[in-house]
C-alpha cells in the first residue's frame, strides 16, 4: 500500500482562513496533513517581572521573548512531526532566516504562498531563494520576480437571493476608514440601505459606519455576507491581488463594487456582477443595485474553489 504524502502547513490563523487548507487536503486519503500557526497559542507574559525580562532583553541583548517563543515552538513542534514530504508556509517573512533555514532542512520540498504583496513586505523578496517554488496571488509580483501565480480561494458557498440590506462591507481602521465613511454617505444620500462596520480596539467617532471593537469571526462574517445582496471592498493600494473579500463575494453569490480594476481581467468577471469604482470619486449607478446577480459558468467557478486549488500545488489528483 502507497504510504501518505507527509504535508505540513505553517501560517498564521488569519481568523481562520488558513484552516480551509487543511480542511481540504483531509479529504485526499493519500495525504497526511497537520498545520501549525505562527500566532497559536499566542504569547503572553507570566507575570510583571517577565514582562520587565522582556523589556531589558529587547534593550540589552536585542533578543524579543516574543520571537524566541515562536521559534522554539515551532522547532519544537518539526522536531516531533518528524521529516515532511512538503511544507507549505504563509507569511514565511515573519520568520528568521535562520528559523527558515531549519523549516527547509525538515522537508523534501519547500512551498511558499504570498497573499499580501512584497510592496507591502519588502523582506518577502529577500528570502524568495530559500523555496523550491512560490506562489503569489500579486500579477505585478509574479512578473517581476518570476513566481507563479495563485488567487486565493473560495472557501465556502451558499445562495441566498434575499437579502436584509444592499451593501455590506467590513474593514480594519486604516486610512480605507474616510474612504468607508464617504461610500457610507454616499449610499445614504441614495437611500440605498448598507450594513458597513469598522473594527477598532476602542470606540472612535463616526458619522456615516458603525465602529466595533470586537473582532468578528470567519462565521460571523459570512452570515453578515449572506444578509446583503452587494459586496463592497475597498483594496489595499499597494497590491493588485484579489483579496478574498472577492471570493466570498463569488462562493454566496453577490454582486461586488471594488476599487480593484485588475479584476476585470479575471474570466469571472461580469459586468452586471462586478462594479470597478474609483475610491476618491465614486459613482454608482442604479441599475447596478436594483439588476440581479448573473450565475457564473461552473466550470469556470470550480477552479477557484478550496479543493480544487489544492491540486496542483501538491500534485493530487
């Protein structure tokens, strides 16, 4: 009997995207898959004194407790998972050279996935000869730096054609939160009904969002995306990859209004489904919001979905 391929995936939690992978390789019996968060179980002081340890260890020895847990976590966690097939790792610039030097040493081949672009993390470029193959989700990346290219994935689907309001969007508080405001009163000015919450770690002014300072779960977010008919998302303007506000968007069936223009090169794309805006002046039209939401074609929507993406990245059939 053929033994299992030996997988193991490093990454950071990110509100649980990241588990779908693993998820999805579960379902290969060929696969024996385990996954290790870069920030779970995450670090925390003992005590004051640790916390003043801390202090005079950053300032004394330059030595962060914080990055030391990590390390000896994970060394600690390959040492007893044993020799890897393939080891998968997101956000590998969080790591030491040192610490990916140990990773690559404990597998046969070395896989790295970039979701945010190097503009955004200059450090990913640095490190892009320490993997037999990286994939990013940045067109702009791939080309400059010669790396292959992978959207991020869908994930999860459903398909509710009602809806409690029209336009939902959630976001962080960064400098897309005047943007938010604006759209929000924009929207208001319309009388077009939106559901736009924006998290921040304590209560903030607002005229036009609603500020949350809980973060919401991966579960809660795709409820409140079921409850809309309309997607915003406002991208990052240092990448041009399709965040996967897109592909929730696409796995429950709703129309998106982004400030993405690349996504018009996408074969999903549909211009009943999808609205390119511009951030700074936005305009949207009414038959936008009151036409219906056009299926896409399935094949073309099966090769963006979790277990399909995961083929050829592991080779699976």
């Amino acid at each position: 009997m053929k033994s299992s391929k030996k997988i193991l995936i490093i990454a950071p939690f990110a509100f649980g995207y990241t588990a779908h992978i693993q998820k999805a390789l579960q379902q290969f019996q060929t696969v024996d898959v385990q996954i290790l968060y870069l920030d779970q179980p995450a670090f925390s002081y003992k005590n004051t004194l640790h916390k003043a340890q801390n202090f005079f260890s950053k300032l004394i020895f330059g030595k962060n407790l914080k990055k030391t847990f990590v390390t000896d976590r994970i060394k600690a966690s390959l040492i007893q998972l044993g020799q890897q097939d393939e080891i998968f790792i997101i956000r590998p610039d969080m790591l030491s050279d040192d610490l990916l030097q140990f990773i690559k040493s404990s597998t046969q081949k070395f896989i790295a996935y970039y979701y945010d672009s190097t503009r955004r993390f200059p450090r990913k470029v640095d490190i892009i000869p320490l993997f037999d193959t990286i994939y990013s989700y940045d067109r702009l990346d791939v080309s400059t730096y010669d790396l292959s290219f992978l959207t991020n994935y869908i994930f999860e689907e459903s398909n509710h054609a009602e809806y409690d309001y029209q336009f939902f969007n959630i976001s962080t508080n960064d400098y897309r939160f005047p943007l938010l405001e604006n759209l929000a009163k924009y929207l208001k000015e319309h009388t077009w009904s939106y559901h736009i919450q924006v998290y921040n770690g304590s209560e903030m002014p607002a005229n036009h969002v609603e500020i949350i300072t809980t973060q919401k779960s991966i579960q809660e977010v795709s409820n409140l995306i079921q409850k809309a008919k309309i997607i915003v998302e406002i991208q990052r303007t240092e990448q041009i990859g399709l965040s996967f506000r897109i592909f929730e968007a696409l796995g429950h069936r709703k129309k998106l209004i982004t400030t993405n223009k690349d996504i018009v090169n996408y074969d999903f794309y549909n211009p009943q489904n999808i609205l390119v805006v511009d951030e700074h002046a936005i305009e949207i039209p009414a038959d936008f919001v009151t036409s219906e939401y056009v299926e896409i074609d399935a094949a073309i929507l099966s090769k963006y979905k979790i277990e399909n993406w995961v083929k050829p990245i592991f080779e699976l059939q």
